[in-house]
C-alpha cells in the first residue's frame, strides 16, 4: 500500500558496485532468481486449496510499506483474521490505520479465493476484539471472478504511466467494484482538481522528508537488492519501485545521500501527470472497524483496476500528514471527514513484484 521509491544517482551507483567488484554482485542475488521466488508465490490456487493456499493469496494482498502486519489462526471453516502490531509504523501511522486498512485488504482476497474454490463464506467483526476479523465458510458453489482472476497479478505499480485517459465505462466498472457500505469513493479525473491534489502531495512529501523520524521509518522496510527482498519476505523493493539494485554496504549510504525532497517532488510530480485519474477513499466514521471496511473497498477496486488492464499506486502523504487531510477531503467531496486513502490510476507497464513471507510464518500455531 506504500507508495515509497527514490532516485539513485546512476554513476555513483555502477562506480561503486565496480569497487564492490564481483563478490559484493553476488551477494545481491539474481534479478532471474527473484523473479522465479515472486513467480513462486503467486502460484497458481490449488483446485482444492488447503486453508494454508487460502491464507496465501490472502497475503498477496496491498499493504502499508509492505509490512504484512496481519497474523491468521486456523480452525475448521474458520479463519481469524488478526492485526499483527509488532509491524507498526508509527512514525508514518501512529493511529494503526494504515494497518487495519491492510487487513481489510487481504480480508477481501481471502474470501474471493475462498468462494473461487467452492468454499464460501462471510466475513464478520468480533464484537469483543476490536479490528479483528472472521472468516467462516463451508463447502459450496465454486463462482471465480475477474477479481478473483486479478489477484495474482496485481501490484502497486510506482511508477510514470502512460497519460492515457480512462473510459467513462472504465470508472463507472471501477465505481462499482468497490462499493463497499460504510465506504465512500470519489474518483478525480477533472484536471483543474486533479492538480489541487496532486499539490497537497508534494506538500506532504516536503513535509515527511523533513520528518527525521519518518526517514528512519522508511529507510528500516527498503530492500536494495534482490537478496535483501528474499530474505526478509517484505519491506519496499528496489525494483519493484523502478530503481536499481545495490549492493547492501553501499545502497543505505547512497539512499541518505541522494534521498531528497525536489527529486521526490519531481518524480511524483511526473507520475501523478501521467495518471489518469485519482481515488480518494473515505469511511463515513474513523474507527477501526471502517479502517477494515475501507481497505476492502480499496483491494476490490485494485483489484477491478487490474483486471481492467490499469496500474494504480498509493499517494498517501496528504492523509498521513494530519494538517492536509481536511483540504484534501474538501476537494475530493468529503468535507469534514478523515480521508483514509489515495490513489492513482491510469496505464502503465509492469514493474518486477514485491516480496512475501511463506504463508506458513503468518499463521499461528493450533
């Protein structure tokens, strides 16, 4: 759910990676083996899948610096759905939101993949266990859909699109998707708006890259290098962001030195241009049950947008900067309330896949 990525200086790059010579290469691991690890996890879904294959596309799931703060614990026709806090943020989150709108989303693969495999069910709060969740299904109809079909393949694409415009069939088929009660959704295609929008990002990025803590925050979930992204499972991939890879004794002194606020500026500036549109998610209350509403209305329109052919990425910095979340809910039609995410969207190419952990470390043991 991040939309984090940096500019590297290319001669500064390959002039150290050089002095590296080629054991600090190997290091790194191979762009091909990734790729088959990315390729690996979004394996096809079994054709009776076990509630471990469930839980897996489960975490295929958008999420917050692709922390995966969620926890499962299995039962028979019961899958419980748990934040995991110890994946906190909170120099970027310090309300959790961003992390309950992270088990909204994979709530939402789950039971897709679920009722694709003749095992539906419906999800439901627990009244005693605030933001947490319940899956309880049982043998049925198998009913696959395009969001079903889409949920291997989608990703946060952060980078330029290809400035084409959207149908008017295209946003009204994304509107519907992620129809959510409780959810709001305001999709910006006017350019005068638009610009107004993307002004408050930029304004939000100066300020978070002015935030110690918050480059800290960030700088602890990036992976520069294939290796890196393998072994920890999560964290913010170099070239699932468009940059290149370093190796680990050089890319956190290269990120310090040319990690700065006008070159974030200006690539956000490009990317949001060549959009074609925005959508604001807002919950008609600010409380974590909606959080968790808010990040299923926002998977199911991830996941319509690429059915639909479309990329999409978040732009989160006016909601996670408190003092620009009213002008924002204002200009997107929600005055008065918390705005919970932004997105662009448009048509874009496909960047390589963001990491994940084995499905097995995020269940609890019986």
């Amino acid at each position: 759910m991040k939309r984090r990525t940096f500019l590297w200086a290319g001669g500064v790059l390959v002039a150290g990676a050089t002095a590296g010579a080629a054991l600090s290469m190997q290091r790194m691991g191979s762009t091909q083996a990734y790729a088959a690890y990315a390729a690996r996890l979004r394996d096809a879904l079994a054709a009776q899948p076990d509630a471990v294959d469930l839980v897996r596309f489960a975490t295929l799931a958008a999420n917050s610096h692709n922390t995966q703060p969620w926890r499962f614990r299995l039962s028979p026709g019961r899958i419980e759905l748990l934040p995991d806090l110890t994946r906190r943020t909170p120099a970027v989150d310090p309300d959790d939101h961003h992390l309950f709108t992270s088990l909204g989303c994979a709530a939402t693969n789950l039971a897709l993949a679920a009722q694709a495999r003749g095992l539906p069910g419906e999800l439901r709060f627990q009244p005693d266990a605030p933001g947490h969740l319940v899956f309880d299904y049982r043998p049925g109809t198998a009913s696959a859909t395009p969001l079903f079909d889409a949920i291997a393949q989608r990703q946060s694409t952060r980078a330029e699109y290809d400035g084409r415009p959207a149908t008017s069939a295209a946003l009204a088929t994304l509107a519907r998707a992620a129809q959510v009660p409780g959810v709001d959704l305001a999709l910006v295609v006017d350019p005068t708006v638009r610009q107004d929008i993307s002004d408050l990002v930029l304004a939000g990025n100066s300020a978070q890259m002015a935030d110690p803590a918050f480059v800290r925050e960030l700088k602890q979930w990036l992976r520069f290098n294939p290796d890196e992204a393998m072994s920890a499972g999560d964290g913010l991939y170099a070239a699932a962001s468009g940059n290149p890879i370093g190796p680990s004794w050089l890319a956190p002194s290269l990120f310090d030195l040319f990690f700065k606020a006008k070159a974030e500026n200006d690539k956000y500036a490009r990317q949001l241009q060549s959009s074609a549109g925005m959508a604001v998610f807002s919950a008609e209350k600010d409380d974590p049950e909606h959080w968790l509403l808010v990040g299923q209305a926002c998977q199911r329109f991830a996941l319509q947008a690429t059915a639909l052919g479309m990329k999409h990425a978040f732009v989160n910095q006016p909601i996670e900067v408190a003092s620009l979340r009213g002008e924002l809910a204002t200009l997107a039609g929600f005055p008065g309330r918390r705005p919970n995410l932004l997105m662009r969207f448009g048509y874009g190419q496909t960047l390589p896949y963001s990491p994940r952990r084995p499905a097995a470390s995020v269940i609890e043991p019986a």
